[in-house]
C-alpha cells in the first residue's frame, strides 16, 4: 500500500483544520481522528452523535472484554 493517499488525506485535513478551527501542526497532529471528526462536525450532525444506550448494549453483548471476535 501506497503512503501518498494517507498523505494526501492528512494534507487536505490538516489545511482545514487550521483555516476552520485555528489549529497549528501540533494541535492536528496530536488530535485522534475522532477529535477532528467532532471538531469539524455541526452541532447534531448524525454522523457525529454518540451511539445510543441500545447500540452500547449490543456491543457489549458482542464484545464482553472490549476486544474483537477471536477465532477458536
């Protein structure tokens, strides 16, 4: 796998996170990709919303030590 779509990607992001939200290099870069999901999220935006008590249930009925299925 290629480097240049990641690099693409975090260049795009990286630019409208200073020119939207004032952030300086350090700032995007020490952000998890939830932070910058949120940071350039609109107030409700589905997408954005947590998940609900319903969703958190099922997850932890699937995943009861909070790892991923493991085969076996």
């Amino acid at each position: 796998m290629s480097a240049a779509p990641f690099a693409d990607a975090a260049r795009v992001l990286s630019g409208l996170a200073a020119r939207l939200l004032g952030w300086r290099p350090h700032e995007f870069w020490q952000a998890t990709p939830d932070e910058l999901a949120a940071a350039l999220s609109m107030p409700g935006d589905p997408v954005a919303a947590p998940p609900s008590p319903e969703a958190i249930a099922a997850l932890r009925v699937l995943f009861p030590d909070g790892s991923e299925t493991r085969d076996g």
